[in-house]
C-alpha cells in the first residue's frame, strides 16, 4: 500500500503541470483569436514550461510570432514542434509561409513539399507552393500546383496568372 501511495504523490505534480499547461494554452489560444499575439506567447511560453513534449504549444507559439513579423523565431518554434511531432503537416505549412515572408524562396518550397507529402490533401499548401514557385519564375510548376489545388476544391481567383 505505501508504494501505491508514493505513486500517486509522485504523478500527481506531473498531471497538475499537464492540466495547467492545458489551461495555459487555452487561454492563449483566446488571446491569439483576440489578435493578442504577444499575450498569446507569454501563456503559450508558460505552457511550454509545464509540457515540454507537447508540439502544439510550439506550433502555435510560431504561429503567433509569425504574426507579429517574428519570422526567425517562428522557425525555430516550428523546429521544435516537428522534432516533438515530425509528422505536424501543419508546423510545415506554417513554417513555409514564414520562410516566404523571409523571401526564403527555397526553404519555403521545401516545407510545403514536406507539408504535401505528409498530407496529400493539404489545398492551401499546394496553392502556397504554386504562389511561392511563380514568384520564383517557375511558371508551368506554379500552374500545375494551383490547378492540383483547384482539383482538391480550392476557388482560384479567374485573373491567376503566372507569368
């Protein structure tokens, strides 16, 4: 019976930290809906103190940096996110739009690519892509990403060009 008892006094501060970095990202994802970007951060950084293992919280603590033209810290959040979750299509996506914003061409098209061939479906990433490789002067690619994304449903704008 003593064991038992150790146990439990020994995960309980583990599952209170669980809960409260639970809380913690709630609030903050309230602040991030709000446009309360660096609010968001401050929840999202106590968040990450408690669960360290948890690629949400530095999913959307890059999530709220690239908002707020913090581009290079959003990487290294979207870093840690996809070491804890390599399979976070969406840590790829977002890590790519904030390569393009960094006129990081090369790398952006590289974390689209990841974020396509972890979810196939990804429209938004196909048409990022295609955005991305027109601007780089890859027309015929741009035009086959956008019309892989109009196939998966996307509504293009009828004046898309890529010339």
């Amino acid at each position: 019976m003593r064991i038992v008892r150790l146990l439990i006094l020994f995960f309980m501060p583990v599952a209170a930290s669980a809960q409260e970095a639970e809380q913690l990202v709630d609030i903050g994802y309230k602040n991030y809906e709000l446009g309360e970007y660096e609010e968001a951060i401050d929840y999202f950084e106590r968040a990450a103190a408690l669960d360290k293992e948890n690629a949400e919280i530095f999913y959307l603590m890059g999530v709220c940096k690239s908002q707020i033209q913090r581009n290079e810290e959003a990487i290294e959040d979207y870093n840690k996110a996809l070491s804890l979750d390599p399979a976070y299509a969406e840590a790829y996506f977002e890590k790519g739009y904030a390569y393009f914003m960094l006129s990081k061409m090369e790398n952006a098209v590289a974390a689209f690519d990841e974020a396509i061939k972890l979810k196939p479906g990804y429209v938004e990433a196909w048409f990022n892509r295609g955005s991305v490789k027109c601007i780089m002067g890859k027309s015929a690619e741009a035009l086959k990403d956008w019309e892989k994304a109009e196939e998966l449903g996307a509504v293009l704008p009828p004046d898309l060009v890529c010339d």
